[in-house]
C-alpha cells in the first residue's frame, strides 16, 4: 500500500469523480483508475460503486475513507516535524487567487518564493472570493487572496493587504461626473454594473447598499474589473469598483468615492491555523511584497 494510492482514493471520495480527482491530483484519469485498482486487491475488496457516473464509495470505501485521511495528515505531520528542525521547505503550496486578479505584488511574492524555494512546487487555481475561502477552509487550498468585508473569515486567519472606499466610475459627460461625491441613493437613479455574488466587493456594495435601505437596479455583471470597466466606458452603468480598480481606468473613467458607502473592500491572504513550512514562508513574501496594508 502507497501513500500515492491513499491520496488518489480520497481525492476521488471527495470529488466524486474519477476525471476530476485525476485533474486534481495532476496524473491522467487511467493512472488513478490503475492504482485504485492495486489498492482494491490489496484490501481485497471495491472501494467504489462504478455502476453509475458518480463514483460513489461500498461499505469498505466509507470504513477505509477516515483511516485513509488520518494516514495522509500522519505522512505530512512527519514531513513537517523534520523540515521544521532542519529548516528545509518542500512539498507543495496550493494558491488561490480572485478571478481575474491583476495585483502585481502577488506575483512579485510567488516569484520571489518561487527563486528561495525552487523545490516547493506551486499549484494555482483562481476562482471567486467565496469559494476561495471554502476551499482554504476544506484544505484543498493552503493560502488565498481573496476579497472579503470582514477580516478574518470564520475559522481562518487573515493578513490585509489592501483597504479601499468603494467608488462609482462613469464616463465623461455623465451626471455623476460632475459632483465631487455621490451617495448610494444616487445609484437608484441610473443602472449598475458590478461584480458578482461571491465576491468581495459585491459584498462590500450588497451590505452597504441593506444598511442604507437602497435597492439599486444590478444590471450587468462581471466577474474580472476590466469587463465591468469597459461596460461602463460604453454608457451602459454606473461601475461600482475599489478606488485602485477605477484608478487604473482614468483615462476612461471619473471615479468618485461613494460618500455613505464606509465599510472597505478588502483584499487579504487567508489560510488555517497550524500553517505548513511552505504555507509561512509563502506568507512572508506576501507581507514583504505588499507591505504595509493601504488605510
């Protein structure tokens, strides 16, 4: 029995499906199939029910899955206790990252992680800030740059690396270009383009938008800022962005903070307590590349 098989078997117990544990695990789907295989004969009996297109787990798949897991977390407990005498980062960082992210000094930080640890091998998934956080929360992730309202998500530990007023950003020529503030009732007034659920600063706008008993008309949505930009460049809504967002279309764009809207956007690293070597050392590129938070 290979820990490698025990890795295989629970990553299809957790994704219910042998194609998508393969992309999970990085080998081809009849690898998995293969070694599954080895590690039925081995027990002498099926682990999963092949019947249907869910892979589903037998009786001995659900006896076998905890043991299987408590022998994976017993393998990288071992690793970790001698690489925390020996000093040596290894293994592997799984990092996630917000949709359509275009903050430079995150990759400053992977880069220069990446030259102090050639040997750490760097898996990177990007998705909306929500399932980012579920995933850090389940340890398919071990680090994530996410937006949030509220540092730290629960159960998570967070560094906040960016905190910025909420702003709406309108072409030249519109209505709202021409106050130096608008309020939040002023969006009731014209149609909004925003990210969308799941996402940081949607959040941000959503509980702002409750507290002030403002419903706005949401709509267009998109989920990366230079989509939700050029939405609004062509006259079709008021954009609602982080104030570094719109900054980086003033040549299309007048941005102006919206006044009652207090609460930041805030962009942060989060992960679990108990990090891995590679978890802290990551961390500390992160906190060296961004610096001080903005506030």
């Amino acid at each position: 029995m290979e820990l490698r098989q025990l890795e295989y078997f629970v990553a299809v117990a957790e994704e219910r499906n042998f194609t998508r544990a393969a992309e999970r695990v990085h080998i081809s789907q009849s690898g998995v199939s293969a070694q599954i295989r080895r590690l039925e004969t081995e027990l002498g009996a099926e682990l999963f029910d092949r019947s249907t297109r869910t892979a589903t787990l037998t009786p001995a798949g659900e006896a076998a899955l905890a043991h299987a897991r408590a022998a994976l977390a017993a393998a990288g407990a071992l690793g970790r206790a001698v690489d925390e005498v020996t000093g040596l980062v290894r293994g592997r960082l799984a990092l996630g990252m917000v949709v359509g992210c275009t903050i430079t000094p995150l990759f400053d930080a992977l880069a220069s992680f990446h030259e102090a640890h050639p040997g750490v091998e760097v898996l990177l998934r990007e998705a909306d800030s929500d399932l980012l956080v579920d995933a850090v929360r389940a340890g398919t992730l071990d680090v994530a740059l996410v937006g949030t309202p509220d540092p730290p998500p629960e159960g998570l530990r967070a560094h906040v690396l960016v905190r910025e007023r909420l702003v709406v950003a309108v072409p030249a020529g519109h209505p709202l270009a021409e106050r130096p503030g608008v309020a939040l009732r002023d969006l009731a007034d014209h149609p909004v383009v925003c990210m969308p659920p799941g996402t940081g600063l949607r959040a941000v706008l959503d509980r702002a938008c409750a507290d002030a008993g403002v419903r706005p008309a949401l709509t267009l949505q998109a989920g990366a800022a230079d989509a939700v930009a050029d939405l609004a460049a062509r006259g079709l809504g008021v954009a609602v962005l982080s104030e570094s967002m719109a900054a980086a279309y003033g040549d299309r764009l007048t941005s102006r903070v919206i006044e009652d809207a207090r609460d930041p956007a805030l962009l942060a690293l989060v992960w679990k307590d108990a990090p891995a070597p590679a978890v802290r050392a990551f961390l500390a590129h992160g906190r060296r590349a961004f610096g001080r938070p903005a506030g």
